[in-house]
C-alpha cells in the first residue's frame, strides 16, 4: 500500500548535484505524472539568490495542479524567508520549517520548541512539516547516536500534538514490535489528524524550564501532553485556568490515558502527574460538570 515518492529541487542541480527542475517545472510534472508518482518533495537547493523562492514554488505548484495527476507537494527549504507565512499561496500541501533532523534527543527537542509559535500557521491542506520521525532508528542510520523508547515516544506525541505530517525515517521492514506499536496507535494518529487542525496552546513551568505541557482543541473535545525534557524523573502540574476553565465555570476535566485507555480522574483546578525523564503523559480531556 505504499505511494511512490520523488525528490527534485527548485535550484539548477539538487543537494546532491543531480539535474533540478529550474525552468523545466511544467516538462518535469507531466513526467513525474507520466510514472505515477504520488508524492514530490521539492527542496530548495541551488537556486539563484536574485530568483523569488516564493514564484519558484509556485511555478511548480501551477505545474503539478496543470500535470494531470494529483501528486501531494512537500516545499523544503529549511525554514528560510519565514516560509509559514506565505507558503499556502504557492499550492504546497507541506512545508519543511526547520533544518535536518538527527536521531538524537536534543535534535528533536529544539526543532519542536522552535516551532511552538509557527503552527497557527498549518492548517487543512498546507501542514507545517518538522522532518521525518526518527522513531525505531535506534542509531542506525546515519542521522545520530539514537533515542530510548521513551524518548520516541516523546517524539511521536510531539509530532501528533502539533498535528504535524508523520513520515518514518527507519526501515519499515526491520522496525521492532515496540515501534511498530506506536506508530499504528489509531488514537496517537487521530490526535495527529484531527480535522480541525488547530495548534496546541503550551504552558511551561514557571522554575522549571524543562517541564512542559501542550493542551490542544480538537474536533471533539482536547488532548493534554506533559513532556518531561528533564533528565530526572519528576512530578509535574498542569494549571486549568490557563486554557480557560475558570472555577465559575463549575466544570471538571476529566482526563483518560491515550496510552493505556483508564480514566485517572476528575479535576478542578490542576491535574498532577508523575512522569519519568525524557518521556511524556497524554489524556484525552472531557470537560464534565
């Protein structure tokens, strides 16, 4: 069931030096569309710097809606020119906004952090991109020394909390049972795809800047994450008046493990939790009186 995905570049020759689509946009996507390719990722090498990124990804744009097939637009370009701000008006579907991601913690905890302000920017049909998931790499590749299974999972709830596009990086046919289950989590990817597509508010613990949570809208009711970056086991308290439920509302959150499917509990004004270093909590929330 796998799409068949190409790559190409903006720029005279691609990162890697191959001929790229520059003044051949129109005669690339006919071509791609003649070999029924579902997915181009389009990335921004090469370019001359007095040519408009923004006209170049819509020449292509024009060109792939113009090809005959619908082929999904992936626009790289690291995150330059303040990209999220004008992206949507080239006909991308995604768009990268940051460097390469590697297979390390700290890779992965910047590129999210770096994006909390940005993702008010994606929505239906043009999704603000973070890179491929390292997830089940195990420092395999070549991208770095590796993360624990909690720092993947870590990871994943990051990307499905942002509503951010879910692309593996490992090899599919070796991943272990341990990622297979996390990656084919039906509620994780219905957190990720929900439809109405709206950024996570964040609220960061006033003495400890490694404590986070993420509390996000969804079609139906919320999600709320504590991330845990410290490298310490710790207790870490979410504040419900910061999303609005003030106590003249008379309403409770009642939240329930994404994990494992219980029900912890009702609250009022906080919501307490115990989580281990590197690793993350996520409940679904229901506000009840």
């Amino acid at each position: 069931g796998l799409k068949f995905g190409i790559y190409s570049a903006m720029g005279i020759q691609t990162c890697a030096g191959y001929p790229a689509s520059f003044d051949r946009e129109f005669l690339d996507a006919e071509t791609f569309a003649s070999w029924g390719v579902d997915y181009l990722k389009y990335d921004g090498c090469y370019f001359m710097p007095y040519i408009d990124q923004q006209l170049m990804y819509q020449r292509m744009g024009v060109a792939l809606e113009n090809c005959g097939r619908d082929i999904v637009y992936a626009v790289c370009n690291g995150g330059e020119s303040d990209v999220w701000s004008w992206i949507r008006s080239t006909g991308a579907h995604l768009f990268r906004s940051t460097g390469d991601i590697l297979d390390n913690f700290r890779s992965y905890y910047d590129i999210a952090m770096s994006q909390k302000d940005k993702f008010g920017f994606s929505a239906s049909n043009c999704y603000n991109d973070v890179d491929m998931l390292t997830v089940g790499i195990y420092g395999g590749g070549k991208v770095g020394t590796g993360c624990t299974e909690s720092e993947y999972r870590q990871q994943f709830v990051l990307w499905c909390m942002y509503g951010a596009p879910l692309m593996l990086g490992c090899d599919i046919r070796s991943m272990n049972e341990a990622t297979r289950k996390l990656v084919t989590n039906p509620a994780l990817i219905a957190i990720d795809q929900d439809e109405a597509a709206r950024p996570p508010i964040w609220q960061r613990h006033k003495w400890n800047e490694d404590l986070h949570c993420a509390f996000r809208h969804l079609s139906k009711g919320y999600a709320l994450a504590f991330y845990n970056f410290a490298d310490y086991d710790t207790k870490m308290t979410f504040y419900f008046d910061g999303v609005g439920l003030t106590v003249g509302s008379h309403l409770k959150a009642r939240l329930t493990d994404v994990f494992t499917g219980e029900c912890v509990g009702e609250f009022r004004d906080f919501a307490e939790m115990q989580v281990p270093r590197h690793d993350v909590k996520l409940f679904r929330v229901e506000f009840v009186k």
